[in-house]
C-alpha cells in the first residue's frame, strides 16, 4: 500500500520576500518583482529587466560561519533550507537522530561559477583557476553543499529538467516516499539571476523585448504577426512579447502521513498526484505540445485519482511566452473537457518572472497560501486578452475561493511537462 505524502513546512527566498506569507500577499497585492537589473549590466540588450533578489545577505539567516565555499546558487538554497527546516520543526538534534533528504530542480544551477571557472582557465590558465569554484562547477554543487551544511544524511538529489525542475524534484521526492524508501525529503527548487543566462535568454529572442525577426521558436508564430515593441511579460494578454527571467528558491518539506502525525507535524496540505509528459517537436509543433500538455495533465489527474471537476483552480506555468501561453491554455481547456468559462486561474510569473527551475516549487507555495487564506492572486497587467483565447476566465484581479485542492502546471521550453495536485488534508 502506497504511503500518503504531505507537506509540512516550506522555506523560501524569492524578489517578493523570504517567506510564504511575505510572497503571497505581494501576490494578492498585485506587487511586481521584477524591475531594472542591478547585479551586472544590460546595456545593449534587449530586456533590462528581471526578477532580482536585491540586497540578499545569507549572514542574516546563517550566521558569522565561512560562507565562503557557497556561491550565489548555493548560498540561496542553504538559506532556503534553514527556512524550511525551521518551518517543520525539524531541529539539529532530530536530524541527528533521523534521516532527512533533499531533492532540488535547478535548469542551470551554478552557471554564473561554472562560466568564471572556465574563463579564468581559458585566458590566464589552469593555474590560475579558483580552487574554491570549481567545488561549485557540478550541477548538484547546491544541494551537496546545503546538506553538509544542514546535516541532511538521507537521498540527496539533483533533478535537471529546465523550467519543470523543480515540479519534477516534488514528483520524484513524493515517489520515493510513497514506495517507503524514505520518510522525510526536503525537495523543490533553485536558480539564480546571472549574466550568462540572461544574455542566453536576449539573444534566443525569449525575454520580453528582446524579440527579433527570425530569433526565438517562441516568438513568432501564427498567433501574433506582429509584435508589441518594449517588454511586455504578461501572461495570457495579447501584448506579450516573452518573459522576464527570474531567480529564487522555494523548498517544501515532505513526510509521510503516518510519520508526520506521530511528531505532531503541522500539515500545510498533502499531495495527491503528478504527471509528466515530454513534446518530442519541443514547442515547434503546437499541436504536439497542446497534447503533451493536456496529457500531463490527465495523467495527474489519474495519479490523484480525481475527475477534472474536483479541481478548484490552476497555477499555471503561464511566462508571457507567445505561443507557449496559448499552447497552454488549449491544454487546460482539452483536458478540463472545456470547462473553462469560470475555472479560477493564477500566473505569478506575471509578478516573479520565469524564475526556471524554481518556478513550479514557487507557483506550489503560493497555492499552499491560497489554501489558507481563500486568496488566488490575480495575473499582473492582464488587460487585453485574445479575442479567440481558449481561457476566458483569465483575470486580473485577486478571487475568493474554498481551495480543496488545486492543480499546478510547469511547462518548459525543452518539451518536457510537468503537473502536481495537491489537496487539503480535511479532503482525505
């Protein structure tokens, strides 16, 4: 018999505050995070904004200890993982008594140390390389160093699936606990704001403003034949013109059911089911990805043993993308057998940006909030959807809602899909 898996703490940095409550209610206040880019410069590039965590000071949660061997990325998923372990209850002494996991979805993870490692070695030589970065050079570097850190002694993982990563490392942690090989993981997930990703994202054409003839298979279509200049990364509106990248970490701490009701855990919400889906065409192809999406979709459903009409709303994976928006929602439409023209509906990239492998993670925790307070965030700068758009239902403004159980989305540029539900506890 499989076990039930449910949440019970969450640890979080984000441009919108470093705790649940602090990022929902930006959410609901319709607060945007992204604004003019401070950590390097974007002159001559066409986007100049992005989610950025400003002013972040990993001493503040961690203390006067050598923070030197982290880097930005494993700085922000250490700070995450303190937050989330705090949250839970789980103390230095039961982790030394008890085994804890980690599994993290990042898309690139360490990129900006990995490039700085290897242009020092290019031009002045492998002398003259840092020692300390190339500890740092791998993609599971992050988790690595936060479970030393934290003294997490049980898996320890690393999930690589571009935008769906961190929805991917929920899934895959559920599984693991579900079967019994382990009790307690600690899973979400992770990516930082730097130069070589940004300049990756402008030159592909993908970030708002920074579409140009020919670049980018996302960006012209037959949906937009002509496209708005300036940035406009608005989810399901008719103006988008790609999305503003992001950064953050967003961590849930998961239990089995029985475990968690020994300790006398505070259980957030538990989590019924997932699926996944991959687009072999990889976006070029719109009917392929609207059924891979709608597939994932029913495949979660099926996980979760629920009917599309149990589903109180959606996070979706929404970026402001031109054709990957409208992908999307003729997914949610076929697969909620177009039951569609009251469906409530949040796209929080309209306020985080594409924060990438920590985004699902990130749109999981704010529906966690949702189910609290009864408040889905409306989707920033939504004001001329498509006439011909499959989700009628996309509003601008915050909604009230008995949130029982809700379904997340994540959908990346690579082909692969990824969705999640998850339910109340007082749903069984």
């Amino acid at each position: 018999m499989e076990r039930r898996v449910v949440i019970t703490g969450i640890g979080v940095i984000s441009s919108l505050g470093d705790s649940s409550t602090e990022l929902h209610a930006a959410l609901c206040e319709g607060r945007s995070g992204t604004h003019s880019v401070e950590l390097f410069n974007t002159d001559g590039l066409g986007c100049q904004q992005a989610g950025e965590i400003c002013s972040f000071d990993p001493r503040a949660y961690l203390g006067k200890k050598n923070l030197r061997p982290l880097d930005r990325t494993s700085q922000l998923v250490t700070v995450a993982t303190k937050l989330a372990l705090d949250d839970s209850g789980w103390s230095a002494e039961m982790r030394n008594s008890d085994e804890v996991g980690l599994v993290l979805g990042t898309m690139f993870c360490s990129v900006h140390t990995i490039s700085e490692f290897d242009r020092r070695g290019l031009t002045l030589g492998p002398n003259y390389v840092s020692p300390m970065n190339f500890a740092n050079t791998v993609i599971n570097a992050a988790a690595g160093q936060a479970a030393i850190w934290h003294n997490l002694r049980g898996v320890n993982s690393t999930i690589a699936g571009g935008i769906t990563s961190g929805l991917q490392a929920i899934a895959y942690a559920t599984d693991l606990i579900r079967s019994g090989q382990e009790s307690t993981i600690l899973t979400g997930g992770a990516e930082e704001l730097c130069f070589e990703s940004f300049y990756g994202f402008d030159c592909a054409g993908l970030l708002c403003g920074s579409n140009i003839l020919g670049k980018g298979s996302l960006v012209l279509d037959r949906f937009s034949p002509s496209l708005p200049t300036g940035e406009f990364p608005i989810p399901f509106d008719a103006r988008r013109n790609g999305f503003a990248l992001g950064e953050g970490v967003a961590l849930l701490m998961l239990e089995d059911a029985e475990s968690a009701a020994a300790r006398g855990a505070n259980v957030l919400a538990e989590i019924k089911g997932h699926g996944s889906c991959y687009d072999l065409s990889c976006g070029k192809d719109g009917q392929a990805s609207v059924e891979t999406i709608a597939r994932s979709i029913r495949l979660a459903l099926n996980d979760a043993q629920m009917a599309p009409d149990e589903i109180d709303c959606l996070s979706a994976s929404a970026n402001g993308s031109v054709s990957g928006d409208r992908y999307e929602a003729q997914a949610v439409a076929d697969a909620f057998n177009g039951r569609t023209s009251s469906f409530p509906v949040t796209a929080i990239k309209s306020m985080l940006g594409e924060t990438l492998g920590a985004s699902g993670a990130m749109q999981t925790v704010d529906l966690l909030e949702t189910m609290r307070d009864g408040i889905l965030p409306g989707i920033r700068g939504l004001e001329q959807p498509e006439e011909d758009f499959p989700l009628k239902m996309a509003c601008p403004l915050n909604q009230q809602i008995d949130l029982r159980c809700g379904l997340i989305n994540s959908v990346g540029l690579d082909g692969n899909c990824c969705s999640l539900v998850v339910a109340r506890c007082d749903e069984g």
